[in-house]
C-alpha cells in the first residue's frame, strides 16, 4: 500500500486521506493487526453498519467478557468504565433507547431553536474580545468557550465552575483513541473521579433548589419515576454519565470542527474568498463541507455481536470493527471530486454525525454554533488570516488543532 495506515504517525495524523484513498482501492475489509481491528473504509459499508444490529457499541447486555472472549478491564479503570459505560453513546437497547427518549426531550427544535439567540450574542461576543486585540488563538478564544458554555448553559453549570469541565473532558476523550497507555487511563481515571464529584454535588444542590436546565429536568425524570415503570426513570449514575457525554461529545466536535473548518478555508483561499463574497447564500452549504472535509471524529468503533460478512469476507463474534469516518467522507463513489473542497456542495450525506440509533442527539446544536461563530467571524473580521503555522494534536480518532493563531 502507498500510503500505510498508521495511527501513531505524526505524518499519518497531519493527512490520513490518503492513507484511506489507499484503503478503499485496495477492498472493502482490512484487518489492522497492532489495534486487533477490522477496518472499514467505503461510504456505503460504514452507513450500513452503523445500522446494523448485528453490532454494538457494548456487548455487555448480550454477553459477559469471558463469553465474549474479550477481558474484562483492569480493576484501577473502574471508575473511567463505570462514567462511560452509563452514557448513551455506549448503551444499547433497551437502556440506551429509555436514557435517549429523555434526553432527546431537551434536543427537540423548538428547544434548541430556543438557544440560537444566546449562541449568536456569545459567538459575536467572543469574535469582538478576538479583533478588539488584533487577533489570537482562533482555538482558545473562539472554538473552545462557545460550545463549552453553550453546553454548560444548557446543563445549568455555574459560570464559576466552568474552568475545569474542558481539560476534564479532554482527559476523559483520551481513552478513545486508539490503544490508550496506562498514563492516558490514569490521566482518564482521575477526571472521571472528579468530574462524577462535581456532578453528584450539583445534582444535590439541584434537587434542592430545582432550576430551568438540562440537570434538574433529568432529576424530575429521576423523582417522578416508580419501581414499577422504569421507561421514564434515569439512575443517579445515568444522569452523571449523560451530563458528562453530553459535555464531552458536545464540545469537542464543534470545537474540532471550528478548527479544522477554518485551517480548511486558510488553505483554500478561492473558498474563503467565495464565503466571504457571499455568506448567506454559502454559509449552510459550507457548515456542511467543513464537517465532511476534514471530520472531527474520524474513527468510531463498534463490537461484532453476531457474525457478520463484508465484501465476502467474514468477521466473527467478538471482533471489533473501525468505521472510518473521515474515508467514508472522501468516498468517490458518494462524493463528486471528493478531495476538492466545494463550499457551495449541495449533494453531502457525510456521516460526521454518525448514523443509526446513535446518531449525534446534538447535531442541530452543533451546526447553529458552527454557523454562529463561522457567521461572526467572517462579519467582524473580514480580513482573518493565518498568523503562524497551525500545530495539529497528536490524537487521531478526535481530529483537532491544538493552536490556531490568526490575525484580524
């Protein structure tokens, strides 16, 4: 293969898309010996098996390790394992259908149609703090206070006990990449411990003194529930994992997104030039581009509870299989020109949100602050531009820029 699929390659993580060029020519199933992985490539294979029963984000509601052949995770990861596993991205039916029907309460779109103005004042807000001292850190400034106030607006998080939700969450979101060390885990462990604190106190304080947030309608579902009728229950575990999956998943992609989508648009400067030149017409086209061009997720895994067959090879029970967002988002076969950025592409199924019963419950969230800070930014500073080389994380799964400096 040209390009080698390599995860840990500093080369790789800075332009995998050809890797995966490489990937899709060479078939459709390809087993990646050091992560023990069966990898999936094309467009069409990924949309399916996101679809597929046959396969799980856990395998725990069917088997017990052993029956599955898989071991059971050191007794230190406990508390990393306990958070995440209570979380609606790594349930499946039925817990993973009761904890979604409530929390998809607060996600409907009148509710979040409801947050657009408070998006749009603080993305103009955090854009003018930028231009007022000539520029900045595009990450730090703009990418990363947006979604993660909006979200802890949403959950009623003090303004005071913001500061370490971000570096918590990042913490947290090191244990999904690929093969995770031990100090990733400890690193995990320790703000799963913390984060699961703060939450526990919170939501005291809020059975308290309700408030009109996220936190004190999942306790009323809580309360209000009986022994005899679990379909509207959370447990206080459920509720803790929710709110830190609903903190983690909803700020880090819109924070990568914001990243990767403005280095995409440096690097294209006919594309931001044509935004510029328009931005009502092309801003919701772009939102969309920007998210297929350069995903924030590239990688999203899920077990193989039943035997499955793709592309006539076999992929047992108890293997696990890595859908490859990113290639999926670059497929020929869906996308005309696919390594072409095209601000004004109206034909886009890109799958950045995912698919399935586990399609991103925040995904209209994610595109309004895309298009709140994206819109501010080409209004309030029509002549941003790159101020010094952009330093890419070393993560692969979770595709971000560490520093983004611009000028106004």
């Amino acid at each position: 293969m040209d390009a080698p699929f390599d995860p840990w390659s500093p080369a790789f993580v800075a332009d995998p898309y050809p890797a995966y060029a490489a990937l899709r020519a060479a078939g459709r199933v390809h087993h990646y010996a050091p992560s023990d992985q069966y990898l999936i490539p094309h467009h069409a294979d990924v949309a399916a098996l996101l679809r597929d029963r046959r396969l799980g984000r856990t395998y725990l509601h069917r088997y017990s390790h052993e029956e599955f052949g898989r071991q059971a995770p050191p007794p230190e990861h406990e508390p990393f394992h306990v958070l995440n596993d209570h979380g609606m991205l790594d349930l499946e039916a039925p817990a993973h259908t009761r904890v979604r029907r409530l929390v998809a309460k607060a996600f409907t779109p009148r509710t979040v149609e409801r947050l657009r103005p408070y998006v749009e004042g603080l993305a103009d807000e955090l854009v003018r703090g930028l231009v007022a001292d000539g520029g900045g850190d595009l990450v730090a400034r703009v990418a990363e206070p947006l979604p993660v106030a909006v979200i802890a607006e949403m959950l009623g998080i003090p303004e005071a006990d913001r500061g370490p939700l971000r570096p918590w969450s990042a913490d947290i979101c090191g244990m999904y990449e690929l093969n995770p060390g031990e100090e990733t885990a400890a690193r995990a462990v320790h703000a799963s411990v913390e984060f699961s604190s703060y939450l526990r106190e919170l939501i005291a304080a809020r059975r308290r003194e309700p408030g009109d947030d996220l936190i004190s309608a999942l306790i009323a579902a809580h309360d209000e529930g009986t022994g005899h009728d679990e379909g509207d229950r959370l447990s206080e575990q459920e509720m803790i994992s929710t709110c830190v999956l609903l903190l983690n998943a909803g700020h880090e992609a819109t924070v990568n997104s914001t990243a990767n989508g403005w280095n995409a648009l440096f690097s294209h400067p006919e594309q931001l030039a044509a935004l510029r030149a328009d931005p009502e017409k092309l801003l919701p086209t772009a939102v969309e581009e920007l998210l297929r061009f350069d995903t924030p997720l590239q990688l999203f895994e899920r077990w193989v509870l039943d035997d499955i067959e793709v592309g006539g090879t076999r992929i047992p029970r108890g293997s696990e299989v890595a859908l490859l967002f990113g290639s999926a988002n670059r497929d020929p076969a869906v996308f005309a020109a696919p390594d072409t950025l095209d601000l004004a592409r109206a034909d886009n199924p890109h799958i950045s949100f995912s698919a399935g019963i586990h399609y991103c419950v925040g995904a209209p969230l994610a595109r309004i602050e895309l298009a709140a800070s994206l819109g501010a930014l080409l209004r309030r500073a029509p002549d941003l531009r790159l101020a010094a080389k952009p330093t890419r994380k070393p993560n692969f799964v979770i595709r971000g820029l560490g520093e983004l400096l611009v000028e106004c």
